[in-house]
C-alpha cells in the first residue's frame, strides 16, 4: 500500500497511535455485534475488520479499494464497490459499522440512504468521523467535517434515535493529540500565501503524505505507541475535548419515509 497519510497501515509503527485511536471505536462496537450480521461500509485496508469476525455471525465489508492480505480472515467477505449504491439487498444486516468515512462525501445522503436501507428495522449503526473542534482541518481528503451538532442533526434524516458520544484522548495520548496539532499549525504558518489551497490536488495529496510522516517523527509517534492502551481512548459524551465523533443510530428510516 503506497502512504497517503490518510489510510492507514498496520504495519507501520509511525502510525501506531493512530491506529488506536480508530480501534477505540472497534471495541466500542463489538458487544453490539454479537451472533448479527454485520456490513462495514469503508473498510479500508481491512485492519479493523479483523476484529469484528471474532464477535459477528458474519461480515461483509465494502469499500473501493483492496483489503491487505492480512486483515483476510474466515467469516469476512470484502467487496469492492460504491457505498452510494450497494449491491446487497434491503434489510439484510443486523448491524452497520461505518468509521472515518462520512468525512470523504460531498453528499452524505444517498450513504446515509443505503446505510438504513441495509438494516432491519430494529438495526443499529455505529459510525465515527473526526471532531471539527479538535481537527487540524488540512486534509485534503476530508471534504467537510463534522461539530456534534451538525452531524446528530444530520443522522436524524435516517434514524430515529441517534445517540451522539465521543472518543476521547487521555492521558500521554491527549498530549500527543496536542503536539501533532501544534507541529502541523507551524508547517501551515509557513504557507503565507496559502498555495496548498490553489496547488494542484495530487500535489497536495503528495505533500500531505509526505509531511504526515515528518510531523510523526518529530513527535516520536513509533516510540509512543507501545506506551498506550485502550484506557488513553475511552468513550465518553460527545463534547469539544472529544477527538471523534461517535455515534449510535437506531430505527432506521426509509427512502421516502418522514
């Protein structure tokens, strides 16, 4: 897998941290899964997928690229599609995990669609996108951001019940939180022009890789990792300290439905 800075790999020790910050919502999401079958929708490289296998009756986990060969295990099925327009029927799935995606879409609403429309009616999805306030808002892959508010505002068009909670950063890992944000806010003072919002896209996405790696290395982020646990990332109210958004969609409406 090339490093975009965006995905994320495993394997790679920089990146470690951050991994566990996106597990947190992982762990939160597995006593929900217990024996249902389950759809993720943005699966990625597959790296959280392997987790929800050991809960489910079964998954299926879609997104348009190709999982790692690492994250295949029995009881999981990736596919290869878009999230606008599934190719599953109605009303299949029990459960729906979606984390750090909804982030991406210009228009969130035919996801949205589809992820009720796959849900029986007593479903419940679980989905997680960064906390506008706590966002260093730089990358470029990241159409539009969420603050609470907007986004339980938004689920309520395809749920009935949203329940909004958070991922929170404790501990050395709330000051690893304010480091990243602190270096990346130095590098952004350098651009006084603000060229990185008038440059080509694949420069910027080239750049953005790029710096991904130094800022992680000047905050020793590989050296970092191993010294954290799921207690620096615990789920709590979904509030401005809370680095993601979290939250809990019951009674799926829909298409058509008021």
């Amino acid at each position: 897998m090339s490093r975009t800075g965006e995905r994320l790999d495993a394997e790679d020790g920089l990146y470690g941290v951050d991994l566990l910050r996106h597990r947190a919502a992982y762990r939160f999401a597995e006593p929900l899964l217990t024996d249902a079958r389950v759809l993720e929708l943005g699966s990625g490289t597959g790296y959280g997928t392997r987790s929800l296998v050991d809960s489910a009756a079964r998954v299926v986990a879609v997104d348009r690229v190709r999982p790692e060969e690492g994250s295949l295990r029995p009881g999981a099925e990736f596919l290869r599609a878009d999230l606008n327009q599934l190719p599953l029927r109605s009303r299949s799935f029990d459960r729906v995990v979606s984390f750090q995606v909804i982030e991406h879409l210009v228009d969130p609403r035919p996801y949205l669609a589809s992820m009720a429309d796959s849900l029986v009616a007593e479903g419940v999805a679980v989905v997680t996108t960064p906390n506008l306030t706590q966002s260093d808002r730089e990358n470029p892959y990241h159409v539009h951001e969420y603050e609470a508010d907007e986004l339980h505002h938004l689920l309520l068009e395809f749920f009935e019940e949203v329940e909004m909670r958070g991922v929170h950063a404790e501990g050395e890992a709330w000051t690893y939180h304010e480091n990243r944000l602190r270096q990346i806010r130095r590098i952004v003072r350098l651009d006084v022009l603000g060229l990185r919002r008038r440059l080509p896209t694949a420069f910027v996405e080239w750049a953005f890789a790029q710096l991904s790696v130094v800022v992680r290395r000047l905050i020793g982020a590989s050296d970092l990792a191993p010294q954290l646990g799921e207690e620096h990332y615990p789920i709590g109210p979904a509030d401005e300290r809370c680095v993601d958004l979290l939250a809990v969609c019951r009674r799926p409406r829909r298409p058509g439905c008021a």
